[in-house]
C-alpha cells in the first residue's frame, strides 16, 4: 500500500512520528520494547516476531539509534536514556556503557531487518 492510499489522519500520524528527534524515538523503543524484558533475548524474540509482518519499525529505530550514537550530548544523557527509559542495569553505567548497549541493540535490529 502506497502512503497516497492511506487515510489523511494515518498520513499526518506518521509524518508526526517521522519528524520527531532521533532520541525521542529510541526513547519510546526503549520504553516499549525493552522496558519490562528480563533478557535481551526476549528483546530479540519480540522484534523477530515485529518481523514476521514488518520490518519498518525495525529500521527507523535502526536509524534513530544510528543518529543518536552520532551525535554529542551533555554528560549522562545516554546512561539516563538507557538506564532511566529502558529501565536497563549496564555493569558499566556510563554514557560509554550506554552506547556499547545502544550499538548491540542496533546490532540485533540490522541482523533481524535483513
């Protein structure tokens, strides 16, 4: 199905979704999907099952995270993101750690989405 075939309202949802921040779209990832897993493996499982009938959200958090490694923040702003919204204990809870994490979960989203 072509964005044109869609209903106005879905065409302005998603452009909403598109145009916010990277970091507000790993957030939201985070708090979804990683939140409440005990394992990265369950992570994993439920974006296998996401892939069985899409992969799109697969590659714009793919994106947004690839963006968010990308860019400089003040100090503590990953280690929050990912200890705060993904409710995620690192053994190295720095801004360092963080971002070894975020880069195993890009990991995990670029062998799934292919």
């Amino acid at each position: 199905m072509a964005m044109s075939d869609l209903p106005e309202s879905m065409r302005v949802h998603l452009a909403r979704q598109e145009a916010r921040p990277p970091i507000e779209k790993v957030r939201e990832f985070l708090l979804g999907y990683v939140a409440d897993a005990e394992s990265l493996a369950e992570v994993e499982g439920r974006l296998r099952q996401i892939a069985l009938t899409s992969t799109s959200l697969h590659r714009r958090v793919l994106d947004a995270i690839e963006a968010v490694l990308a860019a400089s923040w003040p100090d503590g702003t990953l280690a929050r993101l990912v200890g705060w919204d993904g409710n995620w204990v690192l053994d190295d809870p720095s801004d360092a750690g963080a971002a070894e994490f975020l880069r195993r979960l890009a990991g995990m989203l670029r062998a799934i989405a292919g």
